[in-house]
C-alpha cells in the first residue's frame, strides 16, 4: 500500500445532477458515493474513483453494432409497393374462374 500525504479530492465537477440510475450526471459517483465521501478514507476514495471512471467509460463507449449479413438483410427486405410484382414470387397454380358463380 501506498503512502498518502495527501487528501483524496472529491471529483465533483459541479454537475450535481443524477441520471435515472442515480449517478451524477457531472462525476459518475452514486447517491449512497456522494453522501459518504466524507466518511470514506483515502483507500476507499480512491476506489471510488476507478469506479467512477470506469462508469464514464461505459457510458461514453460507442454501441456495439449489430452485425448483419447482406444476405440476410437482402432477404428480410419487404418488397416495394410501388413496383409491379415479379410474376415469379406469385402463386398461380390455384386460379379460379369466378365467371361460373352467380350472386
């Protein structure tokens, strides 16, 4: 363990606002983090901190994207409505002749 000579400073930057999870939206720190900072000594300060860090970075981390196929995303395409259909994808193996029925 380290030496401390010095005082661990609060990371606070003056954005004391929460997110709905309840942690600063300015220094990451959690409501319970905030509130006993005082109480904490440098050890469990400084914890805090990586912690807090850590959380900044999942935060601002960019999103995983979602890898697709051009296959699959070719096949899962709805077919346009303003273009005739294709007489291939259309079934006329049960054609019927309305002619034969009366009303």
């Amino acid at each position: 363990m380290q030496l401390e000579f010095f005082d661990v400073p609060s990371p606070c930057i003056g954005i004391c606002q929460s997110d709905d999870k309840g942690q600063c939206l300015g220094c990451f720190r959690t409501r319970d983090e905030r509130l006993n900072w005082t109480s904490f000594d440098s050890n469990e300060r400084q914890k805090v901190i990586k912690r807090c860090q850590q959380r900044k970075k999942r935060k601002y981390a960019p999103a995983k994207a979602k890898v697709i196929t051009v296959e699959a995303s070719v096949a899962e395409q709805q077919p346009s409505l303003l273009e005739p259909a294709s007489k291939s994808k259309l079934d006329n193996s049960n054609d019927l002749d309305f002619g034969d029925f009366e009303l």
